[in-house]
C-alpha cells in the first residue's frame, strides 16, 4: 500500500498548481502548499516502501543474494526514484511556493518553474513504469 500512496499522491498536481495560477494567487497559494503537503507524504511512503521493500526481500527471498538481477536493479531505481522525489521535485515545488508567498513577486514568473516541474514529474512516473516492469518481468 505504501507503493500506491507513494505513486498516487502527487498525481494530477501539476495540473491543479498549472490551473491556479490563473486564479489569483490565494488560490495559487493554496495549490501550493497542497502540492508541498502531498510531496511530503509521498516521500514519507516512499521511504516505507523501499524499508518494507528491504524487509522482504530479505525474509521472502533469502536475501539480497537469492534475489534475481530483476529485484535488484527495481529495488536500486526504486532507491533513485525517491532520491529524485526529495532533491527535484521538493526543490521545484519549494521554489514555486516561495514565489506564492511573496506578495511582490509577479506570479507569472512561476509559469516556467511550473513547466520544469511538470517535467521533472513526468520524468519520475517514467521511472516508475521502468521500475515496476523491471519487479513484475518475471512473472509473466
């Protein structure tokens, strides 16, 4: 379950942040610290999948050593993906919403930091079909 709170919760918060920015920025402030919130806790299943993930493998498998190259190149992607979530897609985020916060700042500066996101999170769920075509590959 933590796997699907890890990929679900950022979903379609690109789009929401993109929207509100036309709204004004109350309603762009608000999208913000939402999309903040959701990386959060999308970092926070992250780190319990890949531990739940090291669990597992090491009582269901025998071991890092039992496991085919398979397990061991998804569990190293998946180690990447949440390393990517927190130096990326955090410090995209955090810097859009700085740009909420300050009342001086013109939002339409945000528009390409939003587009860099919009990549930087695309990116990320590439990553994710790798990885789970790479843990699923044996079994079909």
């Amino acid at each position: 379950i933590f796997a699907v709170l890890w990929f679900a919760y950022p979903l379609g918060m690109v789009r929401i942040v993109r929207q509100s920015l036309s709204s004004g920025r109350p309603a762009f402030l608000s999208a913000c610290q939402e999309n903040e919130r959701r990386l959060r806790n999308s970092n926070i299943a992250g780190t319990l999948t890949v531990l739940l993930g090291v669990h597992l493998i090491s009582q269901n498998l025998g071991g890092f050593s039992e496991a085919t190259p398979n397990f061991h190149m998804a569990f190293g992607l998946g180690v990447l993906l949440l390393l990517y979530g927190f130096l990326f897609l955090r410090s995209q985020a955090g810097k859009i919403t700085a740009i909420a916060q300050d009342e001086q700042a013109d939002l339409n500066t945000s528009a390409s930091l939003i587009k860099r996101y919009a990549m930087f999170s695309g990116i990320q769920h590439g990553m994710w079909l790798v990885l789970l075509v790479l843990m699923y590959k044996e079994r079909f």
